[in-house]
C-alpha cells in the first residue's frame, strides 16, 4: 500500500484537539499508535459525526464539562475524567470513575457520564436507584436532582430515579437531546420542539403550570427550576416559575448555553460569555477570555476556554491543573471530488486541494456540519443555517432559506435536512435527484444522479435515477431498520441498527457487495465504499487503482469517502487521507517552520514569525507557549528553553534542579539535556545550568563554537576543532577526542560527532549499536537516548541504534536540521514542514497544520 501526504505521501494528516479538543494540528512522522482505550475502544456512539453522511446528534453539543454546586468534572482529551471540589455525597468519593467517556453530567448528589461504548455509568456513596447503570446503548446522559435521564442512539429517552413529580417518566417519540433539572425533564425533538415533563409541567404534580415555548431550538438546558433554550436563530429564550430570578432572555445571541442553580450563562458566537441571572455566588461574573463551553454551578463556576484548559472561580473556588487539557474529538472530515474540507475544533472550516471553482475557498464563519461534493461545498451554521460556495452552474451553490438539521452535497446537487424533520434538495434535477419525498427523516444523502435518505422509521427512501437499482429503496426489517445511508455514483449503502452493512446498484468493482463483519458508519464514494468498524479500524471495497480502497492501519473515529479518496478522522485526532491526490485533496496543508526543537516526550518548532508552536505531554507545562521572537528551542525532561531573538535564554517547566531557571547574559545557542542545560555566549564561553550530580554543568575552561548537553553529561567542541566532554563517563561517553570535529552530539551513554572530513565518529555506550555509525559524509549527527541519526551531505536521514520505538527507522525526503531526544526524533524538511517519528507516548512526533 502506498501512502502519500504533502511533499509525495499517499497520506495527509491534520491534528484537532477540540475545543474541546483543541491544539496542535499536524501531519508528521510515524502513523499514529494504536487507540488502547477500554470498553470497546471506539463505538459508533463515542463520536457525534459532522460530515454530510451523518446527521448531527445531541452528543455533537453536550458538554464535556459539567459543574454543580461546589464540585465539577470533565473529560479529558484521552477520554478519562478528572473530578475536583467538594463531594459531600460522595459524587466522587472513590475518586475519578475509571474506563473512557464521552460525556460526563454532575449532581447534587452523584454524577454520571456515557462511556465510549455507549454504556452510562454513575458513582456515589447513597447506593440509591437513581446512581444505579441503566442498561442499553445511549448518546448522552443528564443528572437532574434525584433522577436522571438518557438519550439512546435511537433517540428514545430513559429516565430513572425519584420519580413523584413525574419526572423520571419516560416520554414517546424520538430527540436529540435531554435535560434534567431538580424536579422537571426537558427533551430536544427531532423537529426542535421541546417536549417537558415533572414539576411544574401541565398534567404533573406541583403548583405551577408553565406553558412550553412554541418553535424550534437547537440546544436545552435546564437549571433547579427553570429551562432555557438556544433558538434555530441564535437566540435565547427561558421560562420557569415566576419565582427564579433567571427566566430573564438576553438580546445577544448564543452558541452554546448552560443553567446552573441560580443563574445562566452562554457563550457567544466570538467566544466571550455572558450570564444572567441571580449573582450572590458570583454567578452572573463574566470571565475574560474566549470559550467554548460555560457551566455556572452553586458555590463553583467553570468553563472550557478554547485552548482546551478550565477555568474556575467562585466563593468555592477549585480547578484542575492549568496543564490538564479537556475537550473531546469533535472535528469532521468530508472529502468532495478534487477537494476536501474539514472542521476545526474553534468550528471553522479549512479546505485543501483543487479551487478552480472556489469550493475550497475558506468562510469565516463558525459551522456545526460541513459537506464537501463535486465543486462545490456546503455548511450548516450553528443557527440552522446552510451556507453554500464553489461551483453553481446548476444552482447547487444556492443558499436554501429556512434551517436545518444535516446537509449533504452531491455531484451538483444537494439535500438537507431541516429541523421539522423534511427533506429540501436544491440544485441539478435533472433525473429528479432533487425532488424529496414528503415525509420525515433522520438523515440524507446526496449522490451522482441519485438521493436517499433513512426516515424516522428506519426505511431508506431513495429518488432520482434508478439504473442498476441504485435509487432502489430498502424497507429493513421490523427488528433492524436502517440508521444511516450513503449514496454514490452508481451504488448505494445502508448501515442497519445491528452494524450490518447492506448496499445495492451497480458494482463492477465490487462496490456493492455487501460486506462481512459489523460496523458503526458507512460511506461510498463512485466506485468504492469504506466501513467503519467498533475497533476503530476501516474496510474499504471496490474500486483500488488509485489506493482508495486501501486505508492506513489506524483506529479512526470518522470516514468519508469522496470521489476516488476517502479521508478519515483518526482517534489521536489527526486526519489522514488516502487515494487519488492530482489536486492535492489527499494532503491535508503543513504548517511551515524555521527551526525545530525536541525535549524528552515533547517537541517544539520556531515559526516563520518567531513565534513556538509546542506538542506533547505537558504534566510541567513544557508544552505550554510562551510569547515572543524566538529562533531556537531546546528541550529535556519536563522542561524547555528558547533563545530570544536578542540573545536571552527563557526556560520553563520542570525546574527541580534549576534546570528551568534561566541564566542572565547573551548567548549564541542554547541545548538541553535530561536534566540540566548549556549554552554558548557571544565570547564563545559556555554556562551550564541544573543538576550536577556527575559534574555536567562544571564547564572546561576555553572558547567553544558548540555545545551539547546529554543525559548526563555534556561535550562540546573548542576552537581548533577538539571535543572535550565532561560529567558521567561510565560508558566512556565522556572521552576527549583530537578531533578536529564540526559538530558533537551528547546521547544517553554514547556521544557522536562529525570529523572535519564529514565522516561520523560515535564513542561511549554501543549496547543497541547506536554508536556503530555508517560510512558516507554528513553535515550533522544528533544522539536520543539509545539511537543516533545523521543528516547526510544530500539532506537524507541515516539513524541507527534502538528500534523499540521506531526511533531508528530513516524518514523519507531531504531535511535541514534534525534533533533527537529521548526516543524520538524531528527534523525540519527542505519544504518548512517538521516530520517526527520514533515513541509518541504523548503525542511527541505529531506536530502540527496550517489548517
């Protein structure tokens, strides 16, 4: 199998850590590792799938972070959940829940969240029914006061616990969504209607009985006694009894809002929040700063700030730490023809591959679902509307009026459906490919010269040209009716409630044949279709003369094939594409950089601006990017050190041994080892700073033009070309050496060099062969921890020693520089890009994309 990214890669690849998963975006150095969550790993239910194969589901907005009166958890980006405050009933008495979520809700008296296998799961010291685990596959979870309700993936609601308001009733038909307050229910129907039940609610128990708002909303919330909605416009409406101070609706409007006990607070289409309601606990405070999710609690207010940390504040004020990032995957790829699009975590779109017709030209507003098709592309706006650009020599680049639901774009038509639950399709009709049938659907698809969608039933519905039987439709069985079609050029596929896969139409390739095995989403491009399986893992079939059939070896959480490429949506967050590349749509754009800096389990590259750009574990914060002009970058365990543009040194992280206090004065170059650090000052003396347990920080005297602190020693070259090394010399990594050499490296227990007739000479430890360096000339050598590579005098990449990681394997293309560090190592390629790859425990070979 070939894969090709930007630079002759069959693959692309784009990192997003939302805004929930926010960060770094990045094609780079080995395909990503495999996905080793528990509880079956990826399921259909652990991703709220925005492209246009898929309809948006309740999960797709429900928080990720969840706040009561004095405690709150979260989901952090690898799915575990971090709680924090004061647990009074035990909400987290035995500590964090263990396994992997998805989403997570608290209460006054347990909390409860979905795992990634769709099962729910609550915690809490009563030991009463409504903290017990309901049984069946759910979507989301909301914990009122003494009861709870859950939305399965079929879009029924489960409701359980106290019930003697009528409040854990479970209602009849299908939602999107569910909200619990103390007393009361609240659903999200599939038309945007609200639908609610308990306290307070007309034919329930209480002394009120409050009139439900008219019209459509797209997202709930409920606090103590009251509910409030974000209307299909971005507006806000609230009522409750006429006693709660917060019912009061703002005039802004608002992507995302949330209830607390005593007041409401939103997030607003630039990021910045407002709340409203009672402040006697700081409430209505407003905090500074651009979020994606804001949870007013009782004594405890928190939010989700766009760069993936929490913030707290409040009279019981508690946090996690301001290294903990949160979020989950909420991005979505769609590959058109010749072009593809992608969802990034902040909500906006970026688009690569052929423009010819404009369809990749980037809008700049937020969107919840994108669809790429032929020429053309088309988003649906968090306010229900459909924004449509590229090609429209048919009208299929028309914006529909009214709101909707999903969209999907076709060969030159399109389909959406809107929030009442009927299909509206626009563009070429020609074959009646855009004449929908009445009715209400769940979700459609658009194709070649044919439509089909599933409706609420379960059936597919098809229309437009039926050659081959491709708009032929597909009843389903009363026990396993359809969840989601996929139309493409001459074929057609549907996904069954039990994971089975069942396509028809024309398949001279194979296309559609159905295939073996279950799975949790399908999509079909002209001549080929790909599934997505509950391992994460993908089964593509049909036509393969271009490797559009043939997907990398990773775990994904998404797919969606074009014309003759399919990209996917892999569980690290990344996007990675395979299959046709003339334009380029298999090549997701590369961030460009000056230079390139790695530390243990962290790397970090200095922008074209000079501004840093880090990735990898943070637990110190030496992840964490500094403002500024920098034009070097240097990391060890834990910690990092930049040089300034005027010669300073700045370090942060880990500074246990003053490793990350930073020396005063002007230098040339700085390097990083384990646990201490060098550099040169402009007279070519060296300072070392950090630990000295072995001597590695007591510098020679003399002028030296370049230094190189390792794990425990530290070696440099002097004037006259002679390496003097110092510190633990157990392995003899510290002998001096006549020389006269270029450039010297500091490993683990090895050290290498380059001699002045470019040959490469490694001395000291040689237990995995990383000091046996081969023939031939090189410009530079850098040493990790039990490997070495070396950058030759034609810009390839020879490495040697370890292979535990990966850390031996020789990239391909020409490079610059490269640096190696622990068990890995990057390199800055002769186009700007950085390409990493060895061990990436933490994400250290993923940096990231221009997107």
């Amino acid at each position: 199998m070939r894969l090709r990214a930007a630079g002759g890669r069959r693959v692309g690849s784009w990192l997003a850590l939302s805004p929930i998963a926010l960060s770094l975006f990045g094609c780079a150095g080995e395909l990503a590792s495999e996905h080793d969550a528990d509880d079956g790993d990826i399921a259909a239910i652990a991703q709220a799938l925005r492209d246009d194969d898929t309809p948006i589901t309740a999960v797709t907005d429900e928080p990720v972070l969840s706040v009561e009166r004095q405690h709150a958890c979260a989901v952090r980006l690898d799915g575990t959940v971090n709680c924090w405050g004061t647990y009074e009933n035990g909400q987290s008495a035995d500590g964090d829940p263990s396994g992997t979520f998805v989403q997570v809700s608290t209460g006054a008296s347990h909390s409860c969240g979905v795992k990634t296998n769709g099962d729910i799961h609550c915690w809490s010291t009563h030991g009463i029914g409504f903290s017990s685990h309901p049984f069946g596959s759910y979507l989301q979870v909301s914990v009122g006061g003494d009861h709870n309700c859950g939305l399965k993936t079929d879009g029924t609601i489960l409701c359980w616990g106290d019930d003697w308001l009528g409040q854990s009733a479970d209602p009849v038909g299908t939602y999107v969504q569910v909200v619990a307050g103390i007393n009361h229910s609240c659903g999200l129907r599939t038309d945007g209607t609200v639908h609610c039940w308990g306290n307070y609610f007309a034919n329930n128990p209480g002394e009120h009985n409050e009139t439900l708002p008219t019209g459509t909303f797209v997202q709930l919330t409920a606090g103590y006694i009251n509910t409030c909605g974000v209307r299909t416009n971005g507006t806000v409406l609230c009522w409750g009894t006429s006693g709660a101070p917060q019912p009061a609706n703002p005039s802004d409007t608002f992507v995302r809002i949330s209830s607390g006990p005593a007041s409401t607070c939103g997030v607003k289409t630039d990021g910045t929040v407002d709340c409203w309601g009672d402040g006697f606990w700081g409430g209505t405070t407003e905090p500074a700063g651009s979020f994606t999710q804001i949870n007013p609690g009782g004594e405890l207010h928190c939010g989700l700030k766009t760069n993936g940390t929490i913030s707290c504040w409040g009279p019981e004020y508690s946090a996690p730490g301001s290294s903990e990032i949160f979020g989950r995957i909420e991005i979505a790829v769609s590959a058109g023809d010749q072009h593809t699009c992608a969802l990034r975590p902040d909500s906006k779109v970026s688009c690569w591959g052929s423009d010819a017709h404009g369809q990749s030209t980037e809008p700049t507003e937020a969107y919840r679902q994108i669809a790429a098709g032929r020429d053309h592309t088309c988003g649906v706006r968090y306010n229900g509307t459909v924004n449509c650009w590229g090609s429209g020599a048919q009208g299929q680049n028309a914006d529909p009026t009214g709101t909707f639901k999903q969209v999907s774009a076709g060969e030159l038509h399109n389909c959406g459906v809107r929030t009442n639950g009927t299909v509206h399709c626009w563009g070429d009709n020609s074959e009646a490919q855009a004449s929908a049938p009445t009715g209400t659907f769940k979700q459609v698809s658009a194709g070649y010269l044919h439509s089909c969608g599933v409706t609420t039933d379960g059936a597919v519905d098809c229309w437009g040209d039926d050659t081959g039987g491709r708009a032929t439709d597909q009843a389903g069985s009363i026990f396993n009716t359809f969840r989601q079609v996929s139309a493409g050029m001459d074929h057609t596929c549907g996904l069954k409630e039990d994971g089975t896969v069942d396509c028809w139409g024309a398949g001279a390739y194979g296309e559609a044949a159905d295939p073996a095995g279950t799975f949790t989403q399908v999509s079909v491009g002209n001549d080929h279709s790909c599934g997505l399986k509950a391992d994460g893992s993908v089964h593509c079939w049909g036509r393969d003369d271009d490797d559009q059939s043939s997907p990398p070896a990773l775990k994904f959480s998404q797919i969606n094939a074009g014309k003759n490429h399919t990209c996917g949506l892999a569980e690290n967050g990344r996007v990675f594409c395979w299959g046709y590349n003339f334009s380029e749509q298999s090549s997701p754009p590369t961030r460009i950089y000056a230079a390139v800096g790695v530390g243990d389990e962290h790397s970090c590259g200095v922008r074209e601006d000079g501004s840093i750009d880090c990735w990898g574990r943070n637990h110190q914060d030496q992840s964490s990017e500094p403002p500024g002009n920098f034009t070097q970058m240097t990391g060890g365990v834990a910690y990092t050190c930049v040089l300034k543009a005027s010669g300073g040194v700045l370090c942060w992280g880990n500074d246990e041994y003053g490793q990350a206090t930073e020396p005063s004065g002007t230098f040339t170059a700085i390097d990083a080892g384990d646990y201490h650090a060098c550099g040169r000052r402009t007279d070519g003396t060296l300072q070392c700073w950090g630990r000295n347990q072995y001597g590695q920080t007591t510098v020679p005297p003399g002028s030296f033009f370049q230094v190189s602190a390792g794990y425990f020693h530290t070696c440099g070259v002097k004037i006259g070309g002679a390496v003097d090394c110092w510190g633990n010399g157990m392995y003899g990594q510290t002998a001096d050496q006549a020389g006269p050499f270029l450039q010297v490296s500091a490993g683990g227990s090895h050290s290498c060099g380059v001699k002045d007739d470019y040959s490469v000479y490694c001395w000291g430890s040689d237990s995995l062969d990383q000091s046996t360096a081969p023939s031939g000339s090189f410009f530079h050598v850098t040493a990790g921890t039990n490997h070495t590579c070396g950058l030759r005098t034609d810009y390839t990449v020879d490495c040697w020693g370890s292979s535990a990681d990966g850390q031996n394997a020789d990239p391909a293309g020409t490079f610059f520089t490269i640096q190696a560090s622990g068990d890995h190592t990057c390199g800055l390629k002769t186009d700007g890009t950085v390409y990493c790859w060895g061990r990436n425990q933490y994400g250290e070979t993923l940096p990231p994309q221009e997107l």
